[in-house]
C-alpha cells in the first residue's frame, strides 16, 4: 500500500536563524579584517593571510564561548530557548571556523618547509617552560578534533527515532514516549490521517497532555482543560500558553520522530498519512 506524507523541511525559524548566524559571521570577518587594516600600518601592517587567520581564529573562540553559554542562559531566561534548540547549528558553523583557521594555519606557517606539514605542526619550536613559547599549535590541533567530536555529537543529538506502533493510536488520541533526554513527547492523531507531535507537558500545571485527546480540533489536557493547536503547539486566543512540538516524517513503514525538539509554539508540518485512513481506529474520543 502506498504512503502520501508531507516531508519535514526546514521550517523557517531555522532558516532565519542561520541565515542570521551566517550574516553575523561575515559581519565579523569584514570588521576584523577592516580594524586590522587601520591599526597596523606601517611597519606593523599585516598580510591578508594572517588577518585571516587572527578573524577566523578569535571568531572561533567567540563562538565556542557562547556556544558554552546558551545553556546557562536559557535556565535563567526563556527567551535564549531558540538559540538553545538551535545550538547545534552554531556548533557545526563553529567547527568550519575553526577548520578554516587550521587550514589557514597549516598553509601559512607549515607548508613552505622541508617536513611534512601535520609533521612540522608537530615539531615547531617551544617549551611549556615559559608561557609565550608554549607550542599551542599541536594543541590546537587536538582541540581541533575535540571540535569535531562535539559539532558530530551535537549535530546527532537531534536525531530520528522511530515512534514504535503509531498505526495503534486511536483517532483523536495520542501515544506518548520518552526520549533519550527524559522528555515525554505525545503524538496525537487527528482527523483520522493526520499525526502531529507535541511536549508532553501542559504549561498550566505540567499535566499529561498525551493522556488528554482532540476536542474540536484542539489537544486538550485531561487536568483541567487547557487546549492547543496540533499544528504550532499554541493555545487559541485570547490564551498565550504554547507548548514544543516536534518534527514527524515517514520512513517506509516507519513513523519518525526527530527528538530535536522546537522552541515552544513552533509550527511545522504535521504528518498526512494515506494509510491511516484505513486503519481501524482503536479508540474514538
Ligand atoms: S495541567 Fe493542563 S490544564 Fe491544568
């Protein structure tokens, strides 16, 4: 039997978002590299080359530091969540900093000589005797690594998983599961064909959403009522209340689930499923 599903794209907050990010990133280059051009004259002007490689390299450590920050800010302050949540977008954009600064690096200072360049990183001059000949390039070069690591790592900390036995969920009803970082996600059915994915926890007063169901198209928390949109996670007006959705996609027969959560009140495709109209429908709310 066929499937007609609508896939996940990226929704436009993340676009804005590197779009921003990107913007912010050639923003820097160009005023490190004009800042440098007016400080150093003369004798003391500089080459392109180690502009370059002075811009790439403090930009790396600017955003590594922030990066390190988000967390602690958005416990202190909501309004950090969608950095938080799109975290890892900063740290991959990190890592290709850094690389390009290593690149820089290994062509200026160690590719003119007789020895292997990664060989000369190796080799150069310095002691850990005194603090301005410490040989910080070879320790650059496993920060390097460790960067990587953590931008892979990062970059699959929002990964697919499969939600199990979604042709069960009865109509107007919802499934709930926990993923690898504690949260509960509840995937509600509605309109018989149609799956959308949802924080499990109510913003009244944290009740199972997933054990509510779909009154009049809206998910409704079984505590005391509080309702909100499949689509964005948001309570109809006049209410405020919204809730983090999250991304659904089918993969053959598989309904996945992408545990990268959303900033609270984020729309994003839900999941049409032809099949799912003839599925029995379990329980009806
Ligand atoms: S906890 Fe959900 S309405 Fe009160």
């Amino acid at each position: 039997m066929s499937h007609r599903f609508v896939p996940v794209q990226w929704n436009n907050n993340k676009k804005a978002y590197d779009k921003a990010l990107w913007l912010s990133i050639v923003i820097y280059i160009a005023i490190f590299v004009i800042i440098s051009v007016v400080i150093h004259t003369g004798e003391e002007a500089l080459v392109p080359m180690t502009m370059l490689i002075r811009a790439f390299g403090s930009l790396g450590f600017i955003l590594l530091t922030l990066i390190l920050c988000i967390g602690p800010l958005a416990r202190i302050d909501s309004r950090f969540l969608p950095l938080l949540y799109n975290r890892r977008h900063m740290g991959v954009s990190m890592f290709l900093i850094v690389l390009v600064h290593a690149i820089l690096v290994i062509i200026w200072y160690h590719s003119f000589g007789p020895l292997n360049p990664i060989e000369s990183i190796f080799t150069s001059p310095g002691s850990f005797d005194n603090s301005a000949d410490v040989p910080f390039q070879p320790l650059g070069f496993f920060a390097l690594i460790i960067l990587f690591v953590m931008a892979d790592v990062k970059e699959s900390a929002g990964k697919w998983i499969d939600i199990g036995d979604w042709k069960s969920i009865g109509n107007n009803r919802a499934k709930t599961i926990q993923i690898s970082n504690g949260e509960r996600v509840a995937i509600f059915r509605y309109e018989n064909n149609k799956l959308a994915a949802i924080s499990n926890v109510c913003q009244h007063q944290n009740g199972p959403l997933g054990e509510g169901c779909i009154i009049d198209g809206l998910i409704t928390c079984p505590w005391h009522g509080f309702q909100y949109r499949p689509e964005d996670g948001r309570s109809p007006a006049p209410f405020t209340e919204r809730v983090g959705t999250y991304e659904l996609k089918m993969e053959a027969d598989k309904v996945m689930l992408n545990t990268a959560g959303l900033p609270d009140g984020t729309e994003r495709p839900v999941l049409v499923i032809e099949q799912l109209i003839n599925v029995e429908t379990i329980a009806n709310a």
